[in-house]
C-alpha cells in the first residue's frame, strides 16, 4: 500500500523499525543492575530484538534497488556513494572528534573509523553491497525469481555452515561469494516480490510465528552462552528473525491494518523516523556516549533514557536537514 506521496508504508515500518532495533543494540548499559533471572532475560530479550535491524535495513535495499533499469553504471554508484559517503564523512568527524575529546588514544580512534569496535563497520558492508548490486541485479533482471531461488538456496546453506562453525567445510571448497551481506538484498526482493500460495492472513500469522520462535531461539541460546550464534548476522537465526519481521509487516500492511495511521501523526512520525534512519545511524553514537556520563543506572528510568536517545538522535538530523548547506551532510 502507497500513501499520498507514493511511499510504500511498510517499507517506511520497517525502516523506522530497523533504526531502532539498532539503538536498541547500544543503549543496554543503561539497565540498572540486574539482580533477579527475569531481569537478565529481559535485558537479553530486548538486546537481541535489536539484532534484527541491519538485516531489515539490508533486505529494504535489495527490495528497492534490484531488477530496476538504471541509466548507466556510473550514475547508479554516483546517486548511492552520494548518499552514504557524504554523511558519513561529516559524522566520522564528530564521532572522532568527541573520542578525542575524552582521551580515547589514537589506535582505538583508528579502529572506530574502520568498524572493528564501533558501528562504522555498517557503512564499509554498505560500500561493498553498492558495489555488488549493479552485478546481481542483472543477475535477477536476467532469471528472475528463480535465479534468486538459486541463490538464496547456496545462501542459507552456507549460513547454516556459519552458525555451527563449519564453513568452509573443507579449504578448496570455497563459496565465500554466497557467505556474506549481499544475501540479506536478494532475501529481501524475494520476499517482497514472491507470490506466496498462503492468504494474507495466514502468511501474516506465519511471520510473527518465526519472528517470535527464532527470536526465542536467539535469546535462549545467548541465555546458556552456546557458541553456535556467530559470525553476528551471518548465522540462520537472524536472517529467520529478518524473515519474520518482514513478512509480519508487509503482510500486515496488506492487510490494510495501518490504513487509519498513515495519515496522523504516528504514520508521520514513522516516515520521519525512517527518512532520517541514515543520519540517526550516525548521531545515536554521539547521544549514546553523551549520555552514559550521565547515566542513572535504573531500571525504572530505562524507558525514559531510551526514549531520550531516540528522540535526540532523530532530532539533531531533523533539524540539519532544515539547515541548507547541512542536509547533504544529514544523512535525511
């Protein structure tokens, strides 16, 4: 379903969701002390919902940008860099510098900018997905959904692989150019374009039923320390928990379920969220470290801190986008 401006509502759910699953990621030192069984799965359970916001962001992308005609190469990777490069120029540079500020060395600045300790590691996987999406999306323009298949096929066996710490099987079998990133674009076009034999209904029912076991499935493994949920991302049970949330909200969009708020404020407050995601990605580190000397350590006030440091974080791009010279640098 498109609103007025011709936006795919969910697209802008899920977006809006993803953007907060990923604070959700950074704000856990925030809890109080956890003193009692129920309040250490609870922090584990919200911790882990936000797990399921890079696959969301990923399969977004492949939904919109593969099996499109674009004008040439060279303008599909000029119109994308654009987008991320800028940005992230502008926000390294602050998050580098409020490290510096408080006597971070230059080694671990270092490391931040090339994504080993921080979440800048998102935007060096987004440059190698740009990169590949010219590739598969002729790949799919050319096979289709079957093609996909295919792919998806290798995909998830190799992600089956990761997850019990088994790939490669052996040196010379190597399938690394199936073992990434690049298969969240594919699942996501799959699904939002995969022509299911279920009702809406049932299809809806079924994503919240794998949303809420893989997510049950994540929590209880992380719960007894079982090593088999790694590399982060790249194991089965996110990209089933990526899976559910997906097809939960785009079918319930089918559904027509959020007809009555696309137009009020809370479907405007969900496109504003989702608009300014790239730039909140960026300004969340900067609110995030701001706050944790201020940091009451309550579990009462955790609500309160969290909301605080999503609204901070949408508001400081909201208001650059308004400023000229600064919207190109917001990330909006």
């Amino acid at each position: 379903m498109k609103t007025k401006k011709e936006r795919i509502f969910y697209y802008d759910l899920l977006r809006a969701f993803a953007i907060i699953a990923v604070i959700i990621c950074h704000v856990d030192h925030f809890f109080g002390p956890l003193t009692t069984q129920a309040q250490v799965i609870a922090q584990l359970t919200f911790h882990d919902i936000g797990d399921i916001g890079v696959p969301i962001f990923l399969m977004i992308s492949g939904a919109l940008l593969l099996n499109r005609e674009y004008p040439s190469l060279g303008a599909f990777l000029k119109k994308r860099f654009a987008r991320i490069i800028y940005p992230f120029i502008f926000w390294i540079i602050l998050i580098l510098g409020q490290l510096y500020l408080h006597g971070y060395n230059s080694k671990f600045i270092w490391n931040v900018f090339i994504g080993e300790p921080s979440i800048t590691w998102y935007f060096w996987t987004l440059i190698g997905i740009y990169l590949f999406i010219p590739i598969i999306n002729s790949f799919v323009k050319d096979y289709k959904l079957k093609g996909v298949e295919y792919f998806l096929a290798i995909w998830s066996f190799i992600m089956i692989l990761n997850t019990f710490h088994s790939y490669p099987l052996w040196m010379y079998f190597n399938l690394d150019m199936f073992a990434g990133f690049v298969g969240y674009p594919l699942l996501g076009y799959y699904l939002a374009n995969k022509k299911f034999k279920l009702s809406d209904k049932s299809m809806c029912i079924l994503g919240l039923l794998i949303l809420l076991v893989s997510l049950a499935v994540f929590v209880y493994f992380n719960y007894s320390k079982i090593d088999l949920l790694s590399p982060r991302y790249l194991n089965i049970t996110n990209i089933f928990m990526g899976i559910g949330m997906f097809l939960f909200i785009m079918y319930l969009d089918k559904l027509n379920v959020f007809n009555t708020i696309k137009d009020n404020f809370i479907g405007k407050a969900i496109i504003s969220l989702s608009v300014c995601s790239y730039g909140m990605y960026f300004s969340h580190v900067i609110v995030v470290k701001a706050l944790s000397y201020h940091n009451p350590g309550s579990n009462l006030l955790f609500p309160l801190m969290f909301v605080l440091i999503v609204f901070l974080s949408w508001l400081i791009p909201y208001i650059m986008s308004k400023i000229p010279y600064l919207k190109i640098v917001s990330g909006v």
